[in-house]
C-alpha cells in the first residue's frame, strides 16, 4: 500500500517536514508515529475520527501507532487558530474526558498504545524544563508561527505560548521512550509538530518527521470543530446518527466529492465515475446520499447507517418510515390551553438550550414547523395536531426532529 499517494488521491496531504524521505523510509521499513488527542470535551468530533482513519490507513500499511491523550497539554490550552483563550479545565475534568475519549478510540482503532502525556509533563520540574528545553527554542521565531498569529492582536498568555513547547517535548519524549520518528495531525498543528521534529534534530542530531493532513471544511469553507460552533460528535448522544447522516445529505453540492474522497473508504476510481456525472441532479442525491450512509455507517455501523437512511428519506423523499428520527414524546403537563408555544417546544425537544436561544433561531428564520417557516415567537402548536401523528421540526437546513404524544 503506497500510503502517500492514497493520501494525496484522497486530497488529504497537506504538509510534509521532509517528504521525500520520508516516503521513501515509509516504503522500505515499518516506523513509529503519533498522534496527540487534547481532551477539552466530554466526547471526540468528526475532526477527531479523521485521525483515526489516518491511524488505520499506517496501521494497515503495518506501522505502529502511538495515541496521546494530552491531559498535559490541555491544562495549558492550544492557541492554535483561536482568537480568544481557552476555557481553563480542572484536571479532575480533563481525566474524566480523557477516559470517554479513550473507550470512543477502542470503537475506531485497535492495537494503538495508549499514553498520556500527564505522565511526563506533571511530573517535569520547570528549572529542568528551561534548561533541558526552553533552551532550543527562539522566542522571535515562535512569535512567527501561524498557531500565534491570530491571538497577536487580542494578546497572547504565557500559559499558552509554552503550549508549543509542551507538545514539541511529547514528540522528543516519545522518540526516546519508543523510538516514534513522525508526528501526524491537522494542518492547523503544523508549528507545533515542526518545532517537535526541531527538537529532536538540535537535541538527537537525528531527523524525526512532521506530517499534517487537510481538515475538514465546513459548508462556509471553514474549520469544523467545538470553537468554530459546527462540531459534529462521535458520541450518539450528542449528535444521533441520524442528525450525523442528515448533516452529509444535505452537503454542498461543492463539497460532495471532496468529501467522499477524504472521508470515506469508497475506492477513487468509483468517486471519480461519480464526479463525472455530477451535471444530473438525480446524481448528485445519489452521491450525497451515498456519503451520508458511508459516514455513518464508519461511526456507528451498518445497523445504525439503515436506520438513519430509511428515517431520512421520508424527509427528502417522503412515503418512508420515519420512526428512527429524534424524537420527543410530549405529556400532558407540556400543554397550556391544550397548546404549546414555539419557544417552549425547542427547549422540551432540546433544540434549544433556552427560551433565549430559542428566540434568537427564530429571529434568524432557522425554524419550520412542517413547511411552515415560523416568524413569531407567540406561534402556538395544538396538541390535537400532535396527536394526530405527530409534526416534524426542522432546525436549520440539517435537523429534523419529531414531535409525538
């Protein structure tokens, strides 16, 4: 398996410290390498799952591969493409994330050694940090660094400028400890994982790789992730398979073969035959409907991937069963006058956190009743009408959601 060129097909390369030789070394002999997870959220995202298929893709290739959990460097923050700081998180918390990101890998890979980077940075001592470390670093050439750049302006914290020292000494502890010579991780790490391979060039006089892999844009060409608002969760819970296979239904008619190149396990040759037809619109369904079952079924499996299809079909195309989309079973005591009002409907289906923020998905036209897009706060749904098979919601273009007695 020729791993650079299926990720260069797959529009997944990004940056390489040193390519050449290091497709040449991945050719020839079986490498260890790493990819750090920083648990600041109870539950890993979709950008999370694309490391894990990059673990696989080098675990089938035969090379062996090292997870980080960094409760370490969580404690510090990364700054990395962020304008403000992160929250700060106690270590009781981070702990606990650690473990749920932990149990979510096992469902994803198999075979990884497990690590967190707690067990050598809490420990450090910081003169030792300083002396052993610091010493290899130019301030003036980290403040040039992209993952600085846009908290310049706003203003940058101690804490968070070690960040980059931090996960560069995970990289050197790594080589020592397991002789791990390539780094891998999003394009938005590559100042961090370059000044790792830095690192150990000054400190081993030994060449270590740094290796990033595009990330996943978001329908406005964005970053997907927690910060940017549109993180799309692993965990059930947080986004159900189904809410998972409407979000990649409804993917941009741009977005659709990149996506299917860099997400799924669909062989090139089939995504290439499917661009080609990508003038008819009953082709374009058809892809996008591929993707959305290829996504899920990858995340949750294939029993999950069925349901959430058949569920929304009847949404796109109607005459299907839609008992597995979300669903929220009213009472009684959830009606006024044997009515309920908008607001107070989003935040019993929690589709709203508030009645603020249920104001505000009004105000920005983001909720349909049915067809019927909902302009005031005052509209009211009578429960005959719910009775009578229940209604669906729709919240912005992707989240349909039932309502039933």
């Amino acid at each position: 398996m020729d791993l650079m060129q299926e990720f260069r097909e797959r529009e997944l390369l990004a940056q390489c410290s040193n390519l050449e030789s290091l497709e040449d070394l991945l050719n020839k002999q079986k490498v260890t390498f790493y990819i750090g997870f920083d648990p600041t959220a109870p539950s890993l995202t979709i950008g999370h799952f694309m490391q894990f298929k990059t673990i696989k893709y080098f675990q089938d290739a035969g090379h062996k591969a090292i997870a980080v959990f960094g409760v370490g460097t969580t404690m510090v923050g990364d700054p990395s493409g962020k304008t403000d700081m992160r929250p700060m998180l106690q270590r009781e918390e981070i702990e606990s994330n650690a473990e749920n990101f932990k149990k979510q890998a096992d469902k994803y890979i198999s075979g990884a050694l497990y690590i967190s980077n707690a067990d050598w940075l809490c420990e450090i001592k910081y003169m030792d940090m300083l002396r052993e470390i610091g010493v290899h670093f130019s301030v003036n050439k980290m403040l040039t660094a992209e993952c600085f750049k846009s908290r310049m302006e706003k203003g940058l914290s101690f804490l968070e400028f070690n960040y980059m020292i931090m996960q560069a000494y995970d990289f050197y502890r790594l080589y020592k400890d397991h002789n791990c010579i390539l780094q891998c991780g999003g394009d938005d790490q590559w100042s961090n994982i370059l000044a790792g391979a830095d690192l150990i060039r000054r400190k081993e006089q030994k060449e270590a790789y740094a290796l990033t892999f595009a990330l996943l844009p978001g329908a406005d060409g964005k970053k997907m992730g927690k910060t940017a608002g549109n993180a799309i969760w692993l965990d059930p819970n947080l986004t159900s398979p189904y809410d998972l296979y409407q979000n990649y239904r409804d993917t941009d008619d741009s977005l659709v073969i990149k996506y299917l190149k860099m997400m799924t396990y669909v062989p090139i040759d089939e995504i290439n035959e499917i661009a080609k037809k990508f003038d008819d619109a009953k082709e374009i369904n058809a892809a996008k409907d591929r993707l959305a079952y290829e996504v899920t079924k990858m995340i949750h499996g294939e029993d999950e991937a069925k349901k959430a299809q058949t569920a929304a079909k009847s949404v796109f195309y109607g005459g299907a069963d839609d008992e597995n989309m979300p669903t929220t079973t009213l009472s009684d005591g959830d009606f006024k006058d044997d009515s309920i009002t908008i607001v107070d409907l989003l935040v019993v289906s929690k589709l709203a956190s508030s009645k603020g923020e249920a104001k505000r998905l009004i105000e920005q036209g983001g909720i349909c009743v049915g067809d019927e897009k909902i302009n005031e706060f005052g509209y009211t749904v009578d429960k005959k009408d719910i009775e009578n098979g229940g209604i669906i919601i729709k919240k912005g273009k992707k989240v349909f959601h039932k309502i039933v007695m």
